[in-house]
C-alpha cells in the first residue's frame, strides 16, 4: 500500500474509503476541497472536521485507557495508530453486534427451512383447494341465501395464494446451499485481521520489535475489545524469568496470517 499510495486516486468524499487509518495515512487520497463560493464546502469542512475529531478522540481514549500503548510514538503515528484502534473497534463492533447475530439467524433459517416451508406450502395448498371447493358450491346456489359476493371474493383469495404455491423464496435458494458455499462463509470474526494490522502497525510504521508490537496489540485489545465480548488475552511485558517480552496470542495470529 506505502509503494502504491502515488498512484491512488483522491475520494470523492471524506467516507468513501471507509477506513480512517487509510485517509490518515495517505494524505494525497484526501477528497479535493471545493473551491471558495462552492455550496458543498461547507459541507466538505464540516466532515473533514469530524474525521479530525474522531481521531483526536480515539488518541485521547488510547492515552487515557493504557497510555504506554502511544510511548516514543512521533505526532502522526499516533494520530495514524488512532485511526487504526477506530477502524478495528468498529470492525468488530459491527460484527459482534450486527452480522455474526444475523448469521445464527441465517443458520437457523438454514437448518430449520426446509422443514418448515414444506409445511407452509402444505397448508397452502390445504387452504387453496378448500377455496376452490367453496367457490365452486356457492356459485350454484340462489342468491336468496345472501352468497352473492362471495366468489369474488374467494377469486381474490386464490389469486393472492397462487404465487405461494410455487414461488422460490430465498430461504429456497439458501438451503439449497453447500455447507462451504453458505452465505455465513462471506463473513469471519474480524479479530485476528485486526490484531495483525496492529502488529504490523508497529512493526513496519513504527520500527518496533516484535515482542514490543505483541505486547502493544494486547493492550489495545484487552482495553477496548472487551466490552465487545472479546477476550483479554496474556502478555508478558518486560524479559523476566527467562520469558520473553511478547503476546503468544498475537504471534499465532501473525504467523496463521
């Protein structure tokens, strides 16, 4: 991306790449300002001042939550190290609280679907003759008996169930599915790429060693990620006792990457 980031084009808005790391870093990508007198520079200065926030937010949070997480950092490597620790929370955010519940409902459907569409249809079908059948024998009786209206009625009512009989639904299309070809396959836990972009945060941006990188990404993860549902994770922080400085959790993701 560093070798790359001449030749990337500028966003036509502040959001458009969805990554603040990736706007911090790559200032030539930044959307053009309109010109003085334009009706959209009020509205280009006002999201550019709430990225400029959010970052300075996210460095506060950092300092304040587990400071040595920032210590030698130069200005713009926190400001850069904010913008990933946002990007990453709201990465896992998003999956811990919107798609990783939606795909045990997806699962559910999957598992339970076939099953009960079956039974649905057959209701349908149960419901549509017993309509065709009471059409039928009101259509010969007289009128005196008050039915006029009636077939018309069950005419819409067949109509209206017509489409159900065969119609192919999505769940239809899902269950049809292979195990490897599910839609929950589209989607993983974003964790693990999160904790390698951090190493390599450290790592490459910051010329850190890897025990130091290690250690680092666990405190970010045990002082933000928690209150998502992820788990702490151990370090060893300082070469004691024959142990090396690192994070055993973090390693494994970074080599598994």
């Amino acid at each position: 991306m560093d070798e790359n980031s001449a030749r990337m084009p500028q966003a036509l808005a502040w959001g458009q790449w969805g990554s603040h790391f990736f706007l911090q870093r790559y200032p030539n990508t930044h959307p053009e300002k309109p010109a003085e007198g334009s009706p959209d520079l009020a509205e280009h200065e006002r999201v550019e001042a709430q990225f400029r926030e959010t970052l300075a937010t996210w460095e506060r949070h950092i300092e304040e939550r587990t400071t040595e997480v920032i210590e030698g950092l130069n200005a713009e490597n926190r400001l850069q190290l904010a913008a990933l620790a946002r990007d990453c929370y709201v990465d896992i955010k998003t999956w811990t609280m919107v798609i990783s519940p939606r795909l045990k409902e997806l699962s559910k459907v999957k598992q339970e679907g076939k099953r009960r569409l079956r039974m649905a249809r057959k209701k349908i079908e149960a419901i549509y003759a017993k309509l065709q059948d009471l059409r039928k024998y009101v259509k010969g009786l007289d009128e005196a008996y008050g039915f006029k209206d009636l077939p018309a009625a069950v005419n819409l009512c067949l109509i209206g169930l017509e489409k159900y009989r065969s119609h192919e639904s999505f769940v239809d299309k899902y269950c049809s599915l292979g195990p490897s070809e599910g839609r929950e396959k589209s989607f993983s836990d974003p964790t693990t790429d999160s904790m390698v972009h951090l190493y390599w945060f450290f790592r490459h941006g910051c010329d850190l060693t890897g025990g130091e990188a290690e250690v680092r990404v666990a405190k970010i993860r045990n002082a933000f990620w928690i209150e998502l549902g992820i788990s702490p994770v151990e370090y060893t922080d300082s070469y004691k006792n024959a142990e090396h400085k690192g994070c055993t959790a973090v390693r494994q993701a970074v080599m598994r990457y």
